[in-house]
C-alpha cells in the first residue's frame, strides 16, 4: 500500500473530526454496512422503484447511517464526496433529534396517509386514502433534503476550492450552475419518489439561499459548526 499524501490525510482527518462531531450531539450513533442490516434488506424489498438502494445509496434512519460496501475504502483520489455525505446525513440525524417523530412524519408524508386506508375495516371510502401512494409532491420531505443537499453543496465548495489562488470563485460557480442542476434532479426522480417536480422553482431557492451564505454569512447554527470543522 502507498503512503498517503498530506492531502488525503487531511481528508481523514476531517473525516474524523465530523464523525467525532456527529457522535457527540447524536447519541448512540453507528455507521452500518446495509448488507448486514436486516431492515435495509426490508426497505430494499418496498423500495423497489430504486434499483440501487443497497449499492449506491446512504441512508439515515436515527441514530444511524446505512452504508454501501463500498463506503471507507480508499481511492486513488481523494475528493469532496465523503465529506459532503458526513454533512449532509448529519442535518438529517439533527433535524430527527431536533423534531422528534414530526421529522418523520414529515419525511414520509403524504405517502404515509396510506396507512389510513385501514378504515376501510370500518368504511370502505377508506380505500381512497391508496391514492396517497401516488408520487406525489411532498413539501416536507423536500424541505427536509433542501436543508441537507444545501450543506451538501456547501461543503464540496468549501473543502475544494483554494482561497490562496482563483480557484475559490471557478467552485462557487459550479457548486451554483453543475452542483444546483444535479442536486435538483435528485428531488424530481426516482430517488426521493418524485418529492418536487418543479426544477425552476427549486434551482431559485438553491441559488438565492446559497448566495445568502456568501454575501451575508447567513448560515444556521448545526451548518455552522460543519463549516468550522472544515475550515479549521
């Protein structure tokens, strides 16, 4: 094995330190490999409008995070993408400890109003709560992902650029054009079921809240202490 650059251990390091970071605030927190989780292997089954559920996505259930198999090995080149995750997973596991069963609620809705079709033991107009299993638009869940995508991308901007040199302006501009355009999507596909349609509206809300950050410093406080981990 290769010695490691100066560059990739400043990666672990900040690795660590968020990881550190999420330990403290979130108890009884835990990294799990999806492959031994008999509840990942569940969702997978019900999930099953996204194919790559158990290899290419992480997923946050509180207290913990889910991983790939592929999750911690080292590549030839390090880059933002580990990082970005930490942070991003973070404010979802803040949001939960923060909201309580509302997040979930919230995260969930409105294909959860499903569960009322129970009443159908009772009334058969139940049934129509089924349609609540429709792809519909979920205003709490995309709220939710807003917050999380958006220290997402802040962390690629902050972890790339150089501030020694121009770099820091060619970062901001691609966290706000490529960055934007392929976080959005994430709300408009398979992934999320489809949580908000409406692209434009969504690239605004990126654009002018991640503008808010750089010309007023206008950042919450869970964000905060990300950007003070990596910016250390």
């Amino acid at each position: 094995m290769s010695a490691m650059s100066l560059k990739e251990l400043q990666h672990l390091k900040k690795r660590g330190a968020i990881l550190k970071h999420i330990q403290d605030r979130v108890p009884n927190f835990k990294i799990v490999q999806k492959k031994d989780s008999p509840l990942m292997k569940l969702l997978s089954f019900f999930l099953f409008f996204n194919k790559r559920f158990m290899t290419g996505y992480i997923t946050t259930i509180y207290p913990n995070i889910y991983v790939p198999s592929w999750w911690g090995r080292r590549h030839k080149k390090w880059n933002s993408i580990e990082l970005e995750t930490l942070a991003h997973e973070y404010i979802h596991l803040y949001d939960r400890k923060r909201l309580g069963w509302l997040f979930n609620v919230l995260y969930l809705s409105p294909q959860i109003f499903a569960l009322l079709a129970f009443g159908a033991i009772w009334n058969l107009w139940w049934l129509l709560c089924l349609l609540f299993l429709l792809p519909l638009p979920s205003p709490g869940r995309t709220w939710l992902e807003f917050r999380a995508h958006k220290v997402g991308l802040l962390v690629r901007y902050w972890t790339l650029c150089d501030y020694k040199n121009k770099t820091e302006e060619k970062y901001w501009n691609f966290i706000n054009s490529d960055g934007v355009n392929w976080t959005i999507r994430q709300f408009s596909s398979s992934i999320h079921y489809y949580m908000f349609p409406f692209e434009g509206f969504l690239r605004k809300c990126f654009i002018n809240s991640l503008k808010d950050v750089k010309m007023n410093n206008k950042l919450s406080s869970e964000m905060n202490e990300i950007r003070n981990i990596l910016l250390d």
